[in-house]
C-alpha cells in the first residue's frame, strides 16, 4: 500500500489513526529492506505472529516497538525523544558564575 502523504498532520488525527500510521510505517521499512515478517520475528526475538499483528495496525507495546526498531536498524528514530530543554541566557550566566575560575591557594594552620 502507498502511504498517502510523508507530511501527516498527526495532531488532526485520531489516536487510532496515529497508530496505524506508526505501523504503516514500519510495515514499509520492513519491506524497503525486503525483510519477512518471519525474518523480522527471528531478528526481533518475536513471534511473527506478533509483527503481523503489529503491521496490521494493533497497539503493542513499546517494549515491542524498541525491539522491532531495533532490529530494523531505526533505533535513531527515537532521538525525536531525546529534546533538550532551553536555558535561558540569564540562568546560562548564573550557572556559569557558580563555577570556580581558579585555584586558590591552600591555608595553613597557625
């Protein structure tokens, strides 16, 4: 099946629809690496009774996502997790004042 468009506005969709994109997805990376399921399922250590389910758009879970991307090869799709907070320039200064410049030296008893 082509999928219909690369650019989904995923929040005007359902939570439903936003996964049977999600397993679409899959389904064409497997298959653009020409991989059966069987094949994916032994890489996964999955049954092939579980990647067919998964491409025909039923939730798994996550576990089984990670597995599946993992062994496909598209575990960097998850860096879209990865966001780093911003800091403002303010606290950036008020971090960097907190560390030590230099060494002073040591003090000795009298």
């Amino acid at each position: 099946m082509y999928n219909k468009s690369y650019n989904n506005n995923f929040y005007s969709m359902s939570d439903s629809s936003i996964v049977n994109e999600i397993c679409n997805g899959i389904k064409q990376m497997r298959l653009s690496q020409n991989i059966s399921q069987q094949e994916l399922a032994n890489r996964s250590g999955l049954n092939r009774v579980t990647i067919s389910r998964m491409e025909s758009g039923r939730a798994v879970s996550l576990l089984t996502l990670v597995q599946t991307l993992r062994a496909l090869d598209k575990l960097d799709i998850l860096n879209a997790f990865n966001e780093e907070p911003e800091v403002s320039p303010l606290k950036l200064f008020d971090i960097q004042e907190k560390y030590r410049r230099k060494a002073s030296p040591k003090k000795t008893k009298k």
